[in-house]
C-alpha cells in the first residue's frame, strides 16, 4: 500500500546545489517509489548552530510502498552516498533528508518520529513545503499519546508560517542562481531504425519535416550540445532564437569559455564575465558540468526561468546528459543508414505518445514522446 511522504532537504557544504539534485534524482529511483513534486530552492540562514555556512534548503513530495522505517534507513543511505557524515548534532553537512510529515502514518519511536518534532517550529521546512503542498494541514508533534488524549487538530500550512517569529520568515530567501529541478532537461533527436543520427560528424538525417518541427520546439531555450554538433552549425553561428551552450572539454581557438566563477577566458578583449557574451553571436562553452550548472543557474536569473533547456546531441551528450532529462521528443524513422553515432536507449523515460506521418518520399516517420516513469 502506497503512502504519501513530506521530506525536508538541506546542504550547505560543497557543490549544494547539484548535491540536492543528485538527492531528489535518487530518491526518485527508490524501489516502488516517485518523486510527485519538489520545490525551489531556498537560501538560508543556519537554524540551530549557527555559526556555519548557509544552507540550500528544498522540499520534497513523494509515494512510496515501502514500510516508513525501510524508507528512513533508504533516505539515511542516499545522505551516506552523497558524503554525510553525523559528528555534531545540526552542525554543517553535505546532505539531509528529513521525514517531517505523512497525513497518514504517525510514529513515535527512537528511530522515526512523524510528524518531524520541530516541523512546525523551522521556517525553511515550512515555506518550502508551502509551495509544493498549499493546501496540507499539518498535525503539530505531540509525543506519545494516551488513549485518554486526543491528537492535536490539524492546521493549514499557512497558519503555522504567519505564527513564526517575522525575523524567522525573512531568514529564508529563494536562491534565483541555482536550478532546482532534478530533471530540468528535454531531449530531442531523429534517428534510423539503427539508432543511427550521425556519421563522420554529419546528421544522418536532414528532413524539412522534422527540422521544422526541431525549431518549433527548441525556438526562444536553451540549446545543449557537444563540440561536433557545434561544428554542424550553418555558417558556424549559434542557432537564431536560442541560447546556444556547448559542454566540451575540447575548445576550439578564439572561442570565449566560461569559468565556474563566471569568468569567460579566450574571447574578445574586454570579455572577462558572463554577462558579456551576446547570446546573438556567442556559444556559451562550458568545460565540465559544474559550470554548466552555473551559467544555467546564471541564465535563469536573467528573466530565462521558464525558458526550455533542450539536449540536441551528438550521441556522447546525449548519453551523458539523459538522466537530467525528464522527457525526449524523437522522430523515429523507418530507414536504415550507415551511422558511427547513436542514440542511447532512453534509460528511465517511457513512450507515452506517438504519431505517425510520411515525410519525404515516401518515407515513414514516428513523432515519439517520451516522459520519465
């Protein structure tokens, strides 16, 4: 029998951001589990001990079959994995992963308390949590309770939150810079009945029909791609309409790359930041995926927030980023070609539609999508 979780995510050491992604990602391929929602991310001041770093904070909505002492030692093992280690009690961690609230399982033992004893007491479970769940009711923890005593009533979030401290509220701020989806990439590719889409870093395949359909698609994102599908750029400029990033440690000359700092080094003179690559003219290089995170996080916060992030290949970033990806939009033809390049089996992501046109001459093609289980 499923049940519903509430889950409280913290880290303020290292990479904090990727750190709660890799968390909400992993929770997610639990047995007989699913991530049914996650909030933003929230920048916030330390609760507790309070002499360390500030934390990134998120809240987690998932279903799971599994008993809720299985799912607290499965969460204890995921903060294991991603570098926990207990030495001080709230003191600073890479990771955590609280159980705070289920509606309908209660436990009161050494090992699980639910609700979560300071649930209704820290602002950076409770506003994070309001987002993704405005409506819960929460149960205040009571402890142990007598058959002779009653459960305390159940409250809307929002009072709880109005019945903090104002000085508690403000302490909890949204991080604008960080990407807080885990799954925040869409992919999108046309291959043979091989799996085939390139060959000696050509497209396999050029058809009006799907290349019509890639730029509808992809038109005013983000645009993913490797070093060789940048190299098939008409004229080898940036794709019109899109920000156009390249994840390649492989650079070519006179080419700006972006630092994880935010410092572009190898452009024109006088372009030493971000801010000063034009997105019209520019690819944004970034070497590895640290900095790939911060210029998306970057991007984000210059009014691109709900702009689309499209992975369009060749196969090498196709297989690396596909577990970022929460869905994959493939034309899949009925021809098969000589190819050195694939397109990965869609680990993780099923068929949910599908639509069959002829395209050329005479040539059958199956607009398929794909969403995460």
């Amino acid at each position: 029998m499923s049940w519903d979780c509430y889950l409280s995510l913290g880290a303020n050491l290292g990479n904090r951001g990727e750190t709660l992604r890799r968390a909400l990602r992993m929770l997610n391929l639990l047995p007989d589990t699913k991530l049914v929602a996650s909030s933003s991310f929230y920048t916030t001041l330390p609760w507790g001990k309070t002499d360390q770093p500030l934390f990134l904070n998120a809240a987690a909505h998932v279903r799971t079959e599994m008993e809720p002492i299985y799912f607290l030692l499965a969460c204890q093992d995921i903060e294991k994995k991603l570098g926990r280690e207990r030495h001080e009690h709230w003191g600073a961690r890479t990771c955590d992963i609280d159980l705070v609230y289920a509606p309908e399982v209660r436990s009161d033992t050494e090992a699980l308390q639910l609700p979560h004893p300071f649930l209704t007491k820290r602002a950076f479970v409770l506003i994070p949590l309001q987002e993704i769940a405005p409506k819960l009711r929460i149960r205040q923890y009571a402890g142990k309770q007598s058959e002779e005593k009653a459960d305390p009533e159940p409250k809307p979030i929002s009072e709880w939150i109005d019945a903090l401290p104002e000085n508690e509220r403000h302490s909890v701020m949204p991080a604008e810079k960080e990407i807080s989806n885990p799954y925040p990439f869409s992919l999108i590719a046309c291959m043979g009945a091989n799996r085939g889409i390139g060959l000696n870093g050509e497209l396999l395949f050029r058809i009006p029909e799907d290349l019509v359909f890639f730029k509808e698609k992809t038109m005013n994102g983000i645009v993913i791609m490797g070093r060789k599908t940048m190299a098939t750029m008409p004229d080898g400029k940036p794709l019109p309409g899109r920000i156009n990033i390249v994840l390649s440690r492989t650079i070519p000359a006179n080419v700006p790359v972006v630092g994880k700092d935010g410092a572009v080094r190898g452009g024109k003179p006088g372009m030493d930041k971000l801010r000063d690559l034009d997105p019209e003219k520019d690819f944004f290089i970034c070497p590895n995926m640290p900095t790939l995170w911060y210029v998306l996080g970057r991007l984000q916060g210059q009014s691109l927030d709900s702009a689309d992030m499209w992975v369009i290949g060749g196969g090498t970033i196709y297989e690396h980023l596909l577990p970022f990806c929460h869905e994959a939009w493939v034309t899949e033809l009925s021809v098969t070609k000589p190819a050195d390049t694939f397109l990965p089996e869609l680990i993780g992501l099923k068929k949910t539609d599908k639509e069959i046109l002829t395209v050329g001459d005479g040539l059958r093609a199956a607009y398929c999508h794909y969403q995460r289980k």
